[in-house]
C-alpha cells in the first residue's frame, strides 16, 4: 500500500510510512546516472518477510502493552529445552521469549524509557497526514542540484533537503569546495591575477579554517594548491568571454519556481550562454549520462527562460562540470560538456524534466532508488532499502 510522507509531519513519524517502489524509474529520466541499474532487479533490495516481521511487530506491542506489572522483571528464564527450541523455530519456545521479550519492554516504558512503548515504535506509528507534500496552490521552488538529487532518490532528496536531516556540518570536501570556488571567482574577475595574489588568497582562507591538527591542515592544503593550480590552468585556456560569476537566478514558471546561482557564465564565439560548474569531487559523472545530466539541463533550460538575459545570453550554448578534484584523473582539469538542448533528439528534455520533478516533489510517494551514493547517504538508517533502515519499513 503507498503511504503519504507530509512535510507537515514530523521526521520521526514520517518513518514508518515510507513506501518504496523499487522498479517505478521517473519517466523522461533513460539517461540519468542511475537508470540502469534502476531497471536491474538485481540492485533493488527487497524483504520477502515484511508483511510478516510487521504481524509479528504488532503481536509483540499489544504483549507488551497487556503485560502484567512488574512480570518482566519476574519473568523466569525460558526453560533450556525452550530456548534451544526458539532456536529451531518451536512455536512454543517463541512465545515463551516472546512473553519474555514484552514483560521487559512493559517494565521499561513504565520506567519512562525512550522507544519502549509500543507507541514510539516507528513501524507502527500512525499515519501522520495523508496529504500531499505541498498544498494545491503552495509554490514550489526547486534548485539544479535538487533536480538532480531527485531524480537520484526521492527518499534521500524528501528525508536529506527537504524535511531537514541534513547533509551534517561542513566536511573537508565542502570546504575544500568553497576553497577552490572562491579562487575562481577571484579569478574570473580578473585576468591579470598572478600567482603570489592567488597564494596570498589562499592563505587568507586558510587562516580562517580549522582541521584540528596542523599536519592535515599540511596535506588539505597541498590539495587545495593542485585544484586551484587545475582550475587556473584551463582558465587560462578558455576561449570563451566570462560573463558573470557567482550569481544567483530565480525564473517563475507560476506553480514552481527554478532558484539557483551558477558559478560562472560565459559566451561563447557565437554569443551563446555556456554554465560553468566546478567540481572538486572524487567521482566524474558517467559519459552516457552527460547528456542529460539533470544538474547541468536545468541550466541550460533557465538560460532559455531568460534567467541571464540581462548579459545578453538568451540561448544556451551548453553547459560543462569543470573537474578539478580526483575525478580529473590527470593533472589538468577536466571538462564534462552537455551539449545544447537543440542538440537532443528531444530539446524539450530538461523543461519535462522540471514538470516531472516537481510534480514528484509535490506528489505523495516518495521512492527510495538503490544508486552509487547509497554508501554515503546521510539517512541510511532510515531507509528500507537497506537493512539498517528495515526497522522502519518492516
Ligand atoms: S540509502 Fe540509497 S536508496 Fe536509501 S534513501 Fe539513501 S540514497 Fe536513497
């Protein structure tokens, strides 16, 4: 049975209802990172015993919610015959620790202990509200990159963006990030920057950040150097005219709202907007996937809704993920280039990728996609895809 997440409930209750189809793949969505695993069976986690670990869940709430006072602590250790028999699937030994397992459990939430009564316990907790995650006429307001979270999980982008589990505090990665975009932006304003102003800048950043001990301060700022020397090098290189930097768009479509800031505009020799996004991540986006990498297509598709008309760019050129971290794989950066949305046998693909988007957002289900990003993904234990999250799905 689908079950309704409200942004209105809180986190804790939303837990229990969360429904996974596993197969449902977004339609319009073929080329994204994660589509062919999608339509693998073989990456989608299932629990045959679901149906029955809830019967069993709820049996032991109402035993624990009926157990006599005090019974657990006087409960009598199950007989040795019993408990090798729970061990082999005795129905009799079961219950005698089932007995045994809510006789403690009663005498917990007697005690006040948080979790014990069945009433806290997430796979049994009412459905807070089952209405959609955004009222009929309340605006919907969507980023590039929550576009593209997504399309990668609706679980992840619901639980991690969009009711607050956040990310966690800023990591190496993230300032390593901020690090190397504020050089850029440095950078691109200036041609004529040399290496000690880029130096100076990056010991003025430096100066402001803490990594606990001076050693790793050392080696992060080794890597700092090699990006930043990465991202100056094909700077130098570009032939294209930077236009704008670090500058924030909003396009109002009505219902939904497309906000964002780019890193960097620029036009190319035929006057066209081309969007710069630098990336100073592990891990490149996959060849095949680049055409119609979300990120990169909402854009391009901003470009088209006059998000940078005032520079004089009305048509997009193309947009390119700027790799200065590993994923460049050698010592120069390396460019990752969508082409222009003319170019797709369907050049409608980003604006119906937008309208799938959020209708998702605005929708009642919330699908949890297995991908690459599962190892890392902030609300794992909450997913039931994966067995540290079956506490709340089963
Ligand atoms: S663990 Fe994977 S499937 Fe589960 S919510 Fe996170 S990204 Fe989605």
């Amino acid at each position: 049975m689908p079950v309704v997440l409200s942004r209105r409930a809180s986190f804790l209750a939303l837990l229990p209802q969360v429904f996974i189809e596993h197969q449902r793949r977004v339609p319009g969505l073929e080329s994204s990172t994660n589509s062919a695993r999608q339509s693998d069976p073989a990456h989608v986690r299932t629990r045959p015993s679901a149906a029955e670990a809830t019967r069993s869940r709820a049996s032991l709430a109402t035993s624990a919610r009926t157990a006599p006072a005090g019974s657990s602590a006087r409960q009598p250790r199950p007989p040795e015959a019993s408990r090798r028999g729970a061990g082999t699937g005795s129905a009799a030994a079961a219950l005698t620790v089932r007995r045994a397992a809510a006789g403690h459990l009663a005498r917990l939430a007697r005690a006040g202990v948080r979790g014990a009564a069945p009433e806290h316990w997430y796979a049994i907790t009412a459905l807070s509200d089952p209405g959609p995650a955004f009222a009929g006429d309340e605006q919907i307001t969507i980023s590039p990159s929550q576009v593209e979270a997504f399309t990668t999980c609706g679980l992840r982008w619901l639980l991690a963006s969009a009711v607050g589990a956040q990310e966690g505090g800023p990591n190496e990665y993230s300032t390593m990030g901020k690090v190397v975009h504020a050089v850029a932006e440095m950078a691109g304003a200036d041609d004529g920057i040399s290496e000690v102003d880029v130096a100076e800048r990056l010991d003025e950043i430096w100066n402001d950040l803490d990594f606990r001990s001076t050693w790793y301060s050392e080696k992060q700022r080794e890597q700092a150097t090699r990006m930043v020397d990465k991202f100056l090098a094909w700077h130098r290189d570009n032939p294209n005219e930077v236009v704008a930097l670090e500058e924030s768009f909003k396009v109002d479509l009505g219902r939904v709202v497309i906000k964002g800031r780019i890193d960097r505009a620029e036009r190319d020799e035929q006057g066209r907007a081309v969007i710069i996004d630098i990336k100073t991540s592990t891990t490149a986006v996959p060849k095949d996937d680049l055409a119609r990498h979300p990120q990169l297509g909402v854009y391009q598709y901003a470009v088209m809704l006059g998000a940078f008309e005032r520079h004089g760019l009305i048509e997009p050129g193309g947009a390119k993920l700027v790799q200065v971290g590993k994923a460049a794989f050698t010592a120069r950066a390396r460019e990752q280039e969508q082409p222009p949305p003319g170019e797709d046998a369907d050049p409608d693909w980003p604006k119906k990728l937008v309208e799938i988007v959020a209708t998702g957002m605005a929708g009642e289900v919330f699908q949890a996609r297995a991908n690459d990003k599962c190892r890392t993904c902030p609300v794992r234990s909450c997913c039931p895809v994966h067995d540290e999250g079956g506490q709340v799905g089963d």
